[in-house]
C-alpha cells in the first residue's frame, strides 16, 4: 500500500498508472518515491528483491489538504470483502423454511398452550406458521398489495393485545484467488437440489420473546441445518479445488468456516484508477448535478483547478493573486468541460478557501483526516469492512465530509 500526500498531481498519475498496470519493477517505485518526499510506503506486500514484478492489487491513497479543506482518494483494482460486518448476520428464510422448521412450526399445539406458554412462542415460529396459512389460502407470497392480509393471518393467533412476540412478528415480517474459488464453489452449491436454489443458512439467531426451552430447541433446529449446509458447502469447495489441480486443503476449514459465516452479505469493489477518472466522463453528470447542492463537489472542482495550475507553475496556489489567476483562466473552462456552466459562485468560494490555506497542513485537520487515512488502510490491508470507494471531501469549515465514487 503506498500513501502520497500533497504531491505533484503528474507524479501522482505516473504513480497510478505505474500500479495499475501490474508490471512494473521495484526500482520503478523507488525512483518515484526519491523524488517525492511525500510517498510512504505503508504496507509492503513485496520485497526489495522481488525486482522482476509486483502485485497488481497494490492499493494507493492520495491525500490533498489545504487548511481546514481535505481530499482523500482510494485507488485499487479490485476489493474482495467476505467479513463486512453487516448489522445483522442472521438468515432465517422465513419465507422458504427449511423442512425441520416447518415441521416444528406446524407441529405446534398452540390451542393448549397456558398464556405464558402463548406469549413467549418465538415469532420465528410465529411467522412460519402465518406463512404456511397464507400460501393455503391461495397467496403465492407476502407482496405490498396483500400485505394488510398477511398481517391478519398473522394475528389470528394472538389472544391478548400485550403478547411482545406477535409484536416482534409483526414488526420482523417486512424489514482474491481463495473468495473466488469459494465464490465458484457457493454457485455450485445453489445448483445442488438439497439447497433448493438458496445460501447456506446461518447458525445464529437474534434475541426475541420465548421461553428458555423453545428459544434452544429453535437454535438446535438452525444449528443443525447451518451445519449440513456447511458439510454440503465443503464438499463444493472439494469438487472447486479438484477441477483446477489444487489439493483438497488449499483452502482451509476455517476460511471455509468463515465465508459460509458471511455469505449472504459478501462484496467485491472494482476499483478506478486516477486516469478512469481524468479521463472518462461518466463522472461529468454526477459533478453537475452536485455543485449546486452544497461545497463538497464544489471543493473537489477546486482541488481539480489548483492542481492544473501546480502543472503550469509547479507549485501550489497560496496568494490572492494566484488564486485570482485561478478564477480567471482556470476556472471557467474546468466549468465548461465537467459541467457545462459558465460560472459558479459557490466553485469560486471553494477555489478562495482552498487558496487560503495555502496547502498547508493545520494540526487539527491533518489528525482529522489522518484518522480517516488509518481506518481505510486498515479495512485494505484486513479485508474487513467496506473500504471507501473511491473519494472523500473533507470540511472542517462546517465540519463535514461527503463520498463519491468518481
């Protein structure tokens, strides 16, 4: 991972395009970092003497500031998140439950239950037994057209307005090389008949109203499927390993273990690089349509401004008079070409704001997006949580900070 900060925007594309393109030497990377001091090399996943070639997936961040104004921007080619650490890592499948647990549901004597049995029913089971009452009444699912129905099959059960697990029905019903060989793996299992088309189930479930009794005879009854559908899963990864010559523990059980854990909220980020950027005009309607509601794309224009004028003069702006160069022959045509406008007041604020501070870096902002610089490494080197994608605006004027993908 490499890190640059406040350099030359020309060295920072030839920086980009050197990792983009994944076949570039060692000594190419050293050459560029003795001429900027403000290259770092964060994270090393190579060593000096891999002088042949290096990893294409090297990430690079460049980070401008100026005052209390930041920019920072993620590039990487591709971003493979199994573990994003979603709210909630619970798959019930109410809607298609698994044979056990319609059998449990079904099963049910609810009629002789006393009024504490009844109101600590897990609205899990709730909500299975409504679902199989309601496909009988001839609906194929729950949509937003029938749902006042459903909720009135729902309810059908409920003997008092204070039983807490109908409420919690209610309110639950309408809420690298080893991912992809796994991610290969997970397709073969959905085409397996036993999996009915679905993903492994996941073992854990959330708090709800029950008893002790019912709550652990409900996890075993989820336990037990998650751990078949694992044993199923293994199995395709066996059959994924075999087919393109690898031993069966290329892949251990743990990572194994872990991707079925997090299947259903995996992510892959195909990343841009600086030229995509600078060069496509994808981006160009999305950079209309945001500088006019508020500073944060206004600021991006400036930073873009600033660094065509660090290209022609080979420093950056930090006085009235180069910032009013800026507004006056920089400017106007940037505004044309990204957005079609002949003029903007609030670019041109942006631009004065950013020519104040004189890149320089004031303690508060640098530890500010510092912190933030830390976070994102971190996610990039752990592939753990959602990393940025790709850029972020940082205003410490009004306290705020925006994402775009650009």
């Amino acid at each position: 991972m490499i890190l640059s900060v406040n350099s030359p925007p020309e060295l920072d594309l030839a920086l980009s395009d050197l990792i983009w393109s994944g076949v570039f030497d060692y000594e190419a990377l050293l050459n560029l970092q003795f001429r900027l001091t403000s290259i770092s090399l964060l994270h090393h996943t190579f060593k000096a003497s891999d002088n042949e070639s290096m990893s294409p997936d090297i990430s690079l961040i460049t980070v401008r500031n100026s005052g209390f104004i930041g920019k920072m921007r993620l590039q990487y080619r591709q971003h493979c998140i199994v573990d994003t650490h979603p709210d909630s890592t619970h798959t019930l499948r109410l809607d298609r439950p698994f044979q056990e647990l319609k059998d449990f549901a079904i099963g049910l004597d609810m009629e002789s239950m006393d009024s504490m049995e009844h109101s600590h029913i897990p609205y899990v089971i709730l909500l299975v037994r409504a679902m199989e009452r309601f496909k009988t009444a001839g609906h194929v699912e729950v949509t937003y057209d029938n749902l006042d129905a459903f909720k009135e099959t729902l309810l059908m059960e409920r003997r008092a307005l204070d039983e807490e697990n109908f409420e919690e029905a209610e309110s639950q019903a309408f809420r690298s090389r080893n991912f992809w060989l796994l991610i290969h793996a997970l397709k073969q299992y959905t085409l397996l008949p036993q999996s009915e088309g679905l993903l492994p189930i996941s073992a854990s479930l959330p708090d709800m109203k029950a008893s002790t009794t019912d709550y652990v005879h409900l996890q075993n009854l989820y336990k037990n499927k998650a751990n078949a559908d694992l044993r199923t899963f293994k199995d395709c990864v066996k059959t994924t390993l075999s087919s393109v010559g690898l031993d069966d523990d290329a892949i251990d059980d743990e990572e194994t273990s872990n991707f079925v854990k997090n299947c259903h909220s995996l992510q892959c980020i195909d990343g841009r690089s600086l030229k995509q950027e600078y060069e496509t005009d994808v981006k160009q309607t999305l950079i209309a349509d945001e500088l006019s509601n508020g500073m944060h794309m206004n600021y991006y224009l400036g930073f873009k401004a600033c660094e065509r004028y660090y290209i022609q003069n080979q420093r950056w702006p930090a006085s009235d008079d180069e910032g009013t160069t800026i507004l006056t022959t920089i400017l106007p045509p940037l505004l044309r070409e990204v957005a079609d406008l002949e003029d903007s007041e609030l670019s041109e604020n942006a631009i004065r704001e950013i020519v104040r501070g004189g890149f320089g870096c004031l303690p508060t902002t640098s530890a500010f997006i510092g912190g933030i610089v830390a976070q994102e490494a971190i996610k990039l080197i752990t592939a753990q949580y959602v990393p940025l994608d790709n850029t972020c605006i940082i205003d410490l004027v009004k306290s705020s900070l925006e994402k775009f993908r650009l």
